[in-house]
C-alpha cells in the first residue's frame, strides 16, 4: 500500500549498487543545465532568479518519490512559467510586491487542482485532446517567450507584452535605441551556443557560454556601462511568507491555475510515458497528477512558482545514464548545494546571456517538422494546430488553448460515434 502511494519509495527500499554511477553521472550532467534554465524561467516568470533556483530543488525531491516516472526532470520550464506571468500581471500588474504573493498563491491553486484532478482519475481524458493542440499551443507560447527576450538581449526599453502584433511594432521603433554592448553580449552569446551546439554536439553550452559572459563583464567592468546583470542573489534557504488574496482574485486565478495545471500535467505525461516505453514500463496518469499537485504544492511553500516536468531536461536525464529516481534527489541535492553556498559566482551573469539562453531553448520547441507533416498527410490535424497556433498568437494565450481543445474533443467524439456507427 505505501508503494501505491509513494512509488518513488520502492526504487530506493530496492536500489542496486550498479545504479549509483548512471545516477551520479546524469544528475551532474543535468546539473549544469539546471542552473541556468531555472533562473532563465524565473525571468519569464518576472519573479527573483533564486526562485527559479527554489523551484528547482524542492519540489524535485517531492515528485521523485510521489510521481510514477523514474526519470521525469520536474522544475520550472518556459510555457508554464509564461502562463504563470501572463495570467498574474493581468490581474495585479507586473514587478511588484502583490503580483508575487498572488504568484505564490497561484502556485498553492494549480497543486490543489492537480491533486483534486488525480483523485478523480482525472488522467484518462488526455487521450481525448490531440497532439496537434499541444503542438500547436507550444508553437505559438514558444515564439512569444522568445520575442519577450529581445528587449534583454538587445538592451532596449519597450513596453510589457499585451498583443504579439503591437509587440513586434515597438521592437522595430525601438532598435535603433540599442545598447552596443549588450547587444554585443546578447547576440555573442547566441552565437557561441549555436557553434557549441553544432559543433560539439554538446548540451552543456550555457554552461560554457554563461561561464564567457560572467568573466567577459567583470574583467570589463560592463556592468558600470550599462549592461544589466543579475546582482546579489540571497543565499540560503527561502524565507516562508504567505498572504491570502481576496475572493475576487482567487476567482479570476481560478480558470488560469486549471490551465496550468492542465498543460503541466500534459507535457509531463508526454515525455514520461515516452520513456517508459523505452524502458516497457508503466507510467500512471492520475498518479503523475498527484506527484505534480505536490510539487506545486511543495513550490509555493517555499514562496516559488509553477513547476512541471521538462522535455528537454528529462531527456538529458535519460541519455545521461540514470537508472532510477535516485538521479532525481541526486540532482536536486546538488542544487541545493548551489543555492546555499555558490549564488555569489553568479553576480556578473548579464541578464542577456539568459535571454539568449531563453530564446534557443525555446524556438525548438516550435514544430514546423510536425506541421508539415500534418499538412501532408493529415488535413485535420493541421487545421487544429493552425487555429490553435494562430489565436493562441493573435488574440490570447489562454484562449487559444481553450478553443483548441474544444475542437479536438468534438473531432475525436465524432471520429468515436462514426466509428460505432459504422461498425
């Protein structure tokens, strides 16, 4: 029975010595991808960088013995992180004292409904939203993450993101206010990771690229000329505060925290059950809502934001050699160790380099392959992930998704009722 509830558990109670150096190794390894995507989607999240770096530890250490992956990387990751800021600064404006608690508080809703969604073997029903909304939801979250990233990397002064169309209409104003050396740094850096990555062959490129940019501006002294860096960042564990926001605002987080719980849930489904059938092993959907509802849950305790599984870290985790959920407490022990003792080699780390970072990790998450591929040979899925690309982009974020999963729930209803009709 303790098994069931906690499956992590029976991993570790039978854990083989000939795990530990796979384990080991992919925990390092996804390590040094960690530290900087965590504090990459705090930006995005317009919250502190040491939440990221909050959000990164906790909450793993809680999903690796409640989730039923033994692989899945759970952390911050770009499309939850912009949901999370998208839907609080409508609500309470952005960069300030109550946009933060009501993050937090947002973050305590979205484990809630996780957990409430589990319960009520709420998993079963992502069989009926199809992979061209995902897709295509994604697509759209990916280019508007990546374009709320100019403005960093570039060093110009533009107003926050309301419309995609108005957006990129203040970009093209503004560029010819662009500061040299950021864009120097923004661009460089940009440029290093493609060469890494090409290359090399490597993952491990804003490791390198934000080691450049940190002793590139303090033997510089960049930062006295204009280039934003991320400063002081407070060392030890988080301190615990909590404020309870009125009915109204708990009304108007309601349909975004669904929303993210929904798509974090998803997207960690999705690569965890991929690597299960690798491995001809069993991922449990209502289980992973009830390991995620507790990272959530486990996040906003200590004052951090919404968490979800990573493709792009899991993956790593995977192709690094890891074995068992042990790799999971191995890494979030190693940033813990990060988070307590080494934040003060981070105090130069120009905030474009993060913007650079932010943008290539998230523009492959656009699926023009997938696209292609729907248009060629399956029209209606094409239709589904151009309609949920395209308001998703235009019109709202959260709409966009909605109206996506709508239509894929009446195609595959209708697809089932003909099915049986025919038969």
């Amino acid at each position: 029975m303790i098994y069931k509830l906690i499956p992590g558990l029976k991993n570790l109670v039978h854990y083989k010595s000939s795990y530990l150096t796979g384990d080991i190794s992919a925990a390092i390894i996804v390590t040094f991808l960690f530290i900087p995507q965590s504090m990459a989607y705090a930006m995005i999240a317009g919250v502190p960088v040491v939440l990221g770096l909050f959000a990164a530890t906790f909450p793993l250490i809680i999903y690796a013995l409640f989730g039923s992956s033994r692989y899945l990387v759970v952390g911050p990751i770009s499309i939850v992180s912009l949901l999370a800021f998208s839907g609080v600064s409508q609500i309470t404006g952005a960069y300030n004292a109550q946009f933060l608690q009501v993050m937090i508080f947002l973050t305590l809703m979205v484990g809630a409904i996780q957990l409430l969604l589990g319960l009520i073997k709420f998993g079963s029903f992502i069989e009926y939203i199809s992979v061209a909304v995902m897709s295509g939801f994604v697509s759209a979250a990916a280019v508007i993450i990546a374009i709320n990233q100019v403005k960093s990397v570039l060093g110009i002064q533009i107003p926050p993101y309301q419309h995609f169309v108005n957006y990129i209409e203040h970009i093209i104003a503004n560029l010819s206010s662009t500061h040299l050396y950021i864009a120097i740094i923004g661009i460089g850096s940009m440029i290093l990771l493609i060469f890494i990555k090409r290359v090399f062959k490597s993952f491990l490129g804003p490791v390198v690229v934000i080691i450049v940019s940190i002793i590139t501006v303090d033997l510089f002294n960049l930062h006295q000329k204009g280039v934003h860096v991320i400063g002081d960042i407070p060392m030890g564990l988080p301190e615990m505060s909590f404020s309870m926001p009125t009915l109204d605002i708990i009304y108007q987080l309601f349909p975004i925290a669904f929303m993210i719980g929904f798509i974090a849930f998803a997207e960690s489904y999705a690569v965890g059950k991929t690597l299960a059938d690798k491995d001809h092993m069993t991922v449990n959907p209502n289980q992973e809502l009830f390991g995620l509802g507790l990272a959530n849950l486990t996040s906003s305790f200590v004052g951090a934001f919404p968490v979800s599984g990573a493709i792009s870290r899991t993956a790593v985790n995977y192709q690094s050699g890891a074995k068992t959920n042990a790799s999971l407490l191995l890494t979030a022990a190693f940033m813990l160790i990060v988070t307590l003792y080494l934040t003060p080699l981070f105090y130069y780390l120009p905030q474009a380099t993060l913007g650079a970072i932010i943008i290539l990790a998230v523009l492959s998450l656009v699926e023009t392959e997938r696209l292609v591929h729907y248009v060629k040979h399956e029209p209606v899925q094409a239709i589904l992930f151009l309609t949920t690309m395209v308001i998703t982009l235009l019109v709202d974020v959260f709409l966009g998704l909605i109206i996506g999963i709508h239509l894929s729930v009446i195609i595959n209803l209708l697809k089932h009722k003909f099915t049986i009709f025919s038969s």
